[in-house]
C-alpha cells in the first residue's frame, strides 16, 4: 500500500542482506503524458497500466540469468566470498497484478496501515507530481483496496505486516523470515 513502509524495509534488508539486489517498481513508471486519466478524473499513476512492467519483467529476468553480472553492471556490490545464493528484492505496490512476476518470487510480504494512518502518511510526502486534492480517497485508497482484493481472490500467497509495528520490528521480522527460508532451502 502507498506509505506502508515498503522503501524503509527495503532498504534495511539491502544493507542487511549478503548479495542483495533492490528493483523498484516506481522506476518503470511511463511518462506522465503516457498516464491515463480515468472516469474519477484522476491520473491513474495507481494502475497497472502506468507502469512499463514488459521493461520490469525484462530487468527482473536478466538479474535471473545471471545476479552477478547484473549487480556489476549497475553498480551494486556483491560479497566475492559470500555464497552464491542472491536475494533479489521487488519493492512496489502492483506486483502482486503481474503474473509473469509473481511465478519468479520466492516469499512476498504485504505491508497494512489502517486508512487514517496511510492518509496522513501520504499528506505528509511531497511527490515529483503532487497530489491533486481529493486524489487519496477518490483514487489512490478505492485502488488499494481494488489490488488488494484481486490479490487475495487469485490466492496470492503474502505474509502480511502490520506497517502500525515499528519499523525495526518489521525489520528484524522479514530478515529472520529470509534468512530461515534461506536456511531451509540449503
């Protein structure tokens, strides 16, 4: 969800993490004259559509083929004498809508806020393109609870977090998590 906390987590566990590698969903959003504006009058910047997910899934496939070279071609650091297991990281409120994506994921977590809480989160960040009034209840929040229901009638499998926790908890949650997973799977 928006202002869930997904960039926070994400950036603990990259520097937590031995050969971790982070795509951000919000670096394939297409230009803002190639976002749509829908029937609420709203850019749709909270769709699927709005992102280049066909260059996502491009990127996530070439970390796939091979973590290392990919790590070395964007400059992320890779550990020579860590093992050669290599978590990948997506960051981003759609994913869970692709489902090219979602057979390449291996755990998924799914930040909460109560609406009140995201709302005042989202009131208190300043964007590239600024929220036009209205914009959170009358398209960012029905979108939320919009994925969030596909998500949950295809059976996508998440563990849920409540992003109310704080935020070292919700850390120190998802790497043990990630590490046991990474224990068990050796």
């Amino acid at each position: 969800m928006t202002n869930g906390g997904k960039t926070t987590l994400t950036n603990n566990l990259l520097k937590a993490l031995p050969n971790c590698c982070v795509i951000h969903q919000d670096d394939f959003f297409k230009p803002q004259d190639q976002i749509a504006v829908g029937e609420d009058g709203f850019k749709q910047w909270d769709v699927l559509e709005s992102l280049d997910m066909e260059a996502m899934l491009s990127t996530v496939q070439a970390w796939v083929s091979s973590p290392r070279k990919f790590a070395r071609a964007h400059g992320v650091s890779v550990r020579l004498d860590a093992s050669d297991t290599h978590i990948l990281i997506l960051e981003g409120f759609l994913l869970y809508s692709y489902k090219p994506l979602l057979d390449l994921y291996s755990r998924r977590y799914f930040l909460t806020v109560p609406y009140e809480e995201c709302k005042w989160r989202r009131s208190t960040r300043s964007y590239a393109v600024p929220d036009p009034p209205g914009l959170f209840d009358g398209h960012v929040w029905p979108m939320y609870q919009k994925y969030k229901r596909e998500m949950e009638a295809n059976g996508v499998e998440v563990v849920y977090l409540d992003g109310m926790k704080p935020r070292e908890e919700l850390f120190h949650q998802v790497l043990e998590d990630i590490q046991n997973s990474l224990l068990n799977r050796s």
